[in-house]
C-alpha cells in the first residue's frame, strides 16, 4: 500500500517537474576567474543559472592571461564541440565570429533593450556586422593613478591632475628619497602606462584617430613624437629595478610606502582591499594625470557559441539575460573591483572609487571621452596590439630614447600588421 | 580416448607455428606504436608547419596560399632580428663556456683525487633542475634590489653594481650565465666518460718519452676525444635553439623584448598574438638551423661508419 502511494507520489512530483525539465539546458561556461575575488564572482554566476533550472559545467582553465585557456578552447572549437559561453573580449570576438563559430543574440538583446543600457562603444564591440555574439560582464577603467597619501604628505606634494604637474610632484618625491611611480617592466605595463599618456596628450579624438582607427595622419605625427617624449620623461621616474616586475609587486610598493604613485587599472584597488586598506583614506584612486573625464575602458565579456542542442541554447539565452540583469551585476563587480556595465544602477553598495569611475563612465559616455583601451585588446586586434607593444617596450628599455624614431617604428609597425 | 590422445599433439604444433609467427612479427608489432606516433607527432607536425607557414593563417589554421609573404614579413621584423641576434650570442657563448668549463672540470676530477663520486654528484646536480627553477633561482639572484647587488650593498660596499639582469643590452649574458651553470656539468660528464676510456698505455708511453702532462691532455688525449665534442657540441646546440623556458622563467624576454630568442618569438606570435603563419614561418626557420647543424653531422658520422 505505501509502495503504491510512494510510486504515485513519485509520478506526481516528476510529472510537477516536467515542464521544467524541458527547458532546463546545460552551459559550459570556459572562463580563467579561479582565484580569490574572481573565483567568487565566478560563483554567484553559477548559483543563478542552477536557481533558474539549468545546470552548470565549469570549464575553467588556470593561468591568469587565459592563453592556456584560448588554445584548449580552439582546440574544442575546431572539433565542433565549443562551450556554450567562453571569456574572450575585444576584437577577438569579431575573429571568432567572422570564422562563423558565434550565435546571434539579437532577440535576447532586443527583448532586455541591451542597447538602451549599454553605452554604443561598447556595444559595438560585442557586435559583428551589427549582431551581437557577446555580452559584456563588466567595466574596468584602466587610466587610473594610485597614490599613498602619506608618502605625498611627507613629500609635501598634492595628488597631481596634469603631467606637468606629476613632473614636479615626482621631482619633490625623488627629493625626499621616495621612488615616485611604482612600475613593472612588463610589454602590457608599459603600454597601459603609454595609453595614459597618449590619452592626456591627445586628448580622446586623436587618440581613438590613432589607434582605434589606425588614421596614419595620425599616427605618424609630431604629436605622437610629443606622446613619446612625455611617456619617456613619466617614465624617467620609475626605479631602475622595474624590470619583468609584476604589477601587484608595484601596488605593494605603494602600499608599503616605498613609492608614491602607481598608474594602473582598477583591478589594483583589489590589491588594497587586500591589505585592508579604505578608499579615499588610506590610498587614494583618481584619474591619471591629464585624464579627468576621460575613461579608456577594459570590458569583460563572454562570447556565445553556436549549439545543436536546443535546450542547451536555451539556457545559453539564459545566461545571457543573467548576466546583464542588475542582481548578477552588483554581486560580480563588487567581488570583482570593476563597475557594472549597465548605466542605470544604483550604486550606493560599491566604494568611493568605484563610484566615481561610475560617474565618469556615464559623462565620457555622453561626450565622447570614452575609449578603449589598446594596451588590454580592447581597440585593436590582437596582433596589431603586439607590435605597439614592441615599439612602446623597446623604446623605454633603450638607451637612447628617440621619440621621432619610435614614432616612424609604430608607424611601420602598425601598417606592417594591417 | 583416440580423440583425446589426438588433440594434444595438434595444440602443440600449432603453438610452435604461432611462435614462429609471433617471434617474426613481434618486434615490428612492439616498434610499430612507436613509429607511428613519431611519424604522425614529429614528422606530420612538421609537415603541416610548413605548410602553414606559406599561409596567411592568423588564429586559426586556414588554408590560403601566399608564398613567401610570411617569410618576408620575418625578415622586416625588428623582433625577429633581435631574436636572431640574441640566438647568435646566446647559442656561441653558451658552447663555448659549457665546452670550457666542462672540460677543465673533467680534467681535475680526471686526477684520481679523493670524493670524486660526491664531487662529480655535485657538478652534475643542477642538469636535474628544470630550466624553470634555474630560471627563477637566477632572477632572484642578479636581480639588482633582491639579490647579489643588494646583498653587498647590505655588507656594506655601497659601490657595487651588477645591473644586468634589468639592463637591456646585457641581459642577455645572464641568460648565459644561467644556461652555462646548468648545463656545464653535463659537459663534465660526457668528458670524464671519455678520458676514462683512453687507454693508459698511451699516457704511459707519453711520459717514458718525457712529456709534461699539460702537453699529454693537449696533444694526445682531447684530440683523441674529438667524438665526445662532437655529440657536446650537438647536444649544446639544440638545447640553446630551443631554448625557451630559461628565458620565460628569467626574464620573459625583457626588458622589452631584448632576451626574446626564437623559441620565445615562434610561442608569442602563434599562440598569444594570433599569427600562426608567421609563427610558423619563424618554426621553420628554427628547423633550418637545426639541420644546418644535423646533416653535417651526420654525413660524418655516416662517412666514418663506411670507412670502418
């Protein structure tokens, strides 16, 4: 008699389940956020696809560039078997969707106005030819400086808002026996460091003129000779120990009050919250010198693959909507340290810096101040980015710094890459 | 009973026959994995290189033909020289020292001397690190505000300056000196095997006829070694042209890209920057290299086979 009852009750909770069932897919999800911060925003994505019915398979692949995980993930693609979502962002994403491995997502896009909350540069580069194959999960902006403001008080020196201002500040610092940028001598280091200055010389126009669009009007100008000779002179501050340094080694060094200032994306405040340390009173984050109101941006995003299976593409939708909406976006950038890549949410719950990155994002978004970042693949492709890299890391580590000859080298270089 | 008397002798016919066939067949069968899977992972690898190598593959493979374009791009590419030039120092210096270093050590340890299994132990230790734990153990060792620099400013001479490893037209050199640690003890090895082999006889006679012993190492006993230089030097060189993960683990080819050697080129453009075919341009040009020093090689030995 119980066993009857049990079998019935359990046809009816299967039969209660069906309808979920049907729609539930599964999404692989190849990502390279498997530490600290990152491993947890990682997380909260997963516990909202599970809420919803779907299952998630991580394929998360170690090793922080996510080279390892770009070969393992051609490798699948090539075999016809790619995940249903993988971390690939900028112009990567438009040569994967020119070799025909995307799905278009432009019905879930159209029925959450992705392009009402998204502002038009960035949509752009989830888009190829118009059709989005990619949703951006967040926004970092890179053109940052980090300052200790206790060595600056010591060195009797204001936060500096214009180069010329940092050269003199600098001046005072290296006087009171402070090594005045903290720096790490790696290719996308200096070019991060080259972009801010190329940003505050140029100004957003030219700088979107030269490498964004490639105008060799531009690049190959007394301007960009300018760009050069300023960049070497910001550069001329770093102690001569900077080489193959890494980046978080700088921040410590600004945290520990060896130097006074570090040029770098927002993922550095990471490094601070670490140590434990409050925004606005133990360090300070503000834009780099000449940059106010100007935002070079750094966008994470998945990009959608093609699938067979029905369910699995529904739930590929799914996690397409999820991300954008403002629940997943809070929780994944406060763990993260970046702000949300929609412009209209609340921010009270994130720090000062984050929402004062916020406030920039959606001014420069109106007024053209907002522009991708070369020196993180944001503005170009992959190979034209290295060779501006090249050319940027080799005429900081020479002796002889030419501005007029590195100027005629990115020239050659960039067209050599077109 | 008949039948049972009868099935014994037939099983044991035709296991012998099975024998046979099997003692034909068996070590094709044990070799033939192997020749395969080098056939398909070395020789069909390398084929399909140079195939992709006159493509114009960016990220992926794509099968479109464009001559010697990618070649041509190489030669016009600053990093690429840079690469080249460094191979030269690098690949040079490194045979040379390692050749040196390996046979003045071999000699004294060659002298009968006390400890010597304990001594050659030592000198042969470090070929068991990987090139990675050399690379990182180095970097902090030269590195100007860790190591040695910093270690004799703390002992208090304040003039000493040892920048190399951060100065770019001499980093270069540390990656030398890192390689030549590593590998000299090899050297060492491959040598004293050999002057064990030279028969004592000829020493002997050396000294009745009143030879220093400076004169009977020189003259008699390394040009009878001539063979074990010639697998040294063979073994020395492939190991600098492939050379990548003491670079990676030093320097990761900096500053700028002033330590980039062509292994470190051929990974950077194939897999990070997405271009394949000139990746695969410079992997040939790699190979090229190695078989200008393979063949002549070869064709030696082969000749001295015949001869015999």
């Amino acid at each position: 008699m119980s066993s009857i009852k049990r079998t019935l009750s359990a046809f009816a909770l299967s039969a209660s389940l069906l309808p979920a069932a049907v729609q539930a897919g599964e999404v692989e999800v190849l990502h390279w956020w498997t530490a600290g911060g990152e491993a947890r925003a990682a997380a909260a994505l997963k516990d909202m696809m599970e809420a919803q019915g779907h299952t998630w398979k991580d394929f998360a692949v170690a090793g922080g560039g996510g080279e390892a995980a770009m070969t393992v993930l051609k490798t699948r693609a090539v075999s016809g078997n790619p995940p249903a979502a993988a971390q690939i962002k900028g112009l990567d994403i438009r040569e994967w969707a020119k070799l025909g491995f995307l799905t278009n997502l432009d019905d879930v896009a159209e029925a959450n106005h992705w392009d009402q909350l998204i502002p038009p540069v960035i949509a752009d580069v989830m888009k190829y030819e118009g059709h989005y194959v990619a949703v951006p999960i967040n926004v970092h902006r890179v053109n940052w400086i980090w300052a200790n403001p206790d060595v600056l008080k010591q060195a009797g020196v204001e936060l500096p808002r214009t180069l010329d201002e940092f050269y003199a500040a600098a001046d005072k610092l290296k006087a009171a026996g402070y090594i005045p940028l903290a720096h790490g001598g790696q290719p996308w280091q200096d070019a991060t460091v080259f972009e801010a200055v190329a940003l505050a010389v140029m100004g957003p126009e030219d700088y979107a003129r030269a490498f964004v669009e490639h105008d060799m009007a531009v690049i190959n100008s007394p301007l960009m000779e300018t760009v050069f000779a300023e960049f070497a002179k910001v550069m001329s501050y770093v102690d001569p120990n900077a080489a193959g340094r890494d980046w978080n080694s700088a921040t410590a060094m600004v945290i520990r009050g060896e130097a006074a200032m570090q040029i770098m994306g927002d993922w550095a405040k990471g490094e601070f919250t670490a140590a434990g340390l409050t925004p606005g009173k133990d360090y300070i984050c503000a834009p780099a010198p000449g940059t106010d109101g100007e935002f070079t941006f750094n966008v994470d995003s998945f990009a959608m693959f093609r699938l067979n299976d029905e369910d699995n593409s529904q739930a590929q939708k799914d996690l397409a909507r999820t991300i954008l909406e403002p629940e997943f976006q809070t929780v994944f950038n406060q763990a993260k340290g970046s702000i949300p890549v929609r412009t209209d949410m609340d921010m009270s719950g994130f720090d000062a810096c984050a929402q004062a990155s916020m406030e920039t994002f959606k001014r420069s978004a109106q007024d053209g101040g907002l522009v991708p970042s070369f020196a993180h693949g944001l503005a170009t492709t992959s190979y034209v980015q290295g060779q501006i890299f090249d050319v940027v890391t080799n005429f900081v580590n020479s002796d002889n710094k030419d501005p007029a000859r590195a100027t005629d080298q990115l020239a050659a270089a960039i067209q050599a890459a077109l | 009973m008949e039948h049972i008397q009868h099935t014994p002798a037939r099983v044991a016919k035709a296991p012998t026959r099975l024998l046979d066939g099997l003692q034909r067949w068996l070590p094709k069968l044990v070799v033939a994995p192997t020749f395969v899977l080098v056939g398909i992972g070395i020789y069909a690898f390398m084929i399909w290189t140079g195939v992709l190598s006159f493509t114009s593959s960016s990220f992926l493979p794509v099968y479109d033909f464009v001559g010697f374009d990618q070649y041509a791009k190489l030669m016009d590419n600053d990093r690429w020289l840079t690469a080249s030039v460094n191979l030269g120092i690098f690949g040079g210096l490194f045979i040379l020292c390692c050749l040196v270093i390996g046979v003045v050590l071999a000699i004294f340890l060659d002298q009968k001397i006390r400890q010597e299994g304990a001594l050659r132990t030592i000198y042969l230790y470090p070929m068991a690190l990987s090139m990675i734990v050399t690379g990182t153990v180095w970097k902090w060792i030269l590195n100007p505000s860790l190591g040695l620099e910093k270690l004799m400013h703390d002992w208090g001479w304040s003039s000493f300056s040892f920048d190399w490893l951060v100065n770019s037209d001499m980093a270069i050199y540390t990656i030398v000196i890192a390689a030549v640690w590593q590998a000299s003890g090899f050297v060492m090895a491959l040598f004293l095997a050999g002057l064990r082999g030279v028969d004592s006889a000829i020493i002997r006679a050396a000294r009745v006829d009143g030879a220093s012993l400076p004169r009977i190492y020189w003259s008699i006993i390394l040009p009878s070694l001539r063979p074990v230089f010639f697998s040294a030097v063979m073994v020395l060189a492939h190991i600098a042209i492939k050379s990548f993960d003491l670079v990676m683990a030093m320097t990761a080819g900096g500053p700028g890209y002033s330590t980039d050697l062509p292994a470190v080129f051929m990974y950077t453009h194939s897999f990070t920057r997405g271009q394949m075919g000139l990746g695969s341009a410079s992997a040939m040009l790699m190979l090229g290299a190695i078989l200008a020093l393979l063949v002549p090689y070869l064709y030696s030995e082969l000749r001295g086979k015949r001869h015999d």
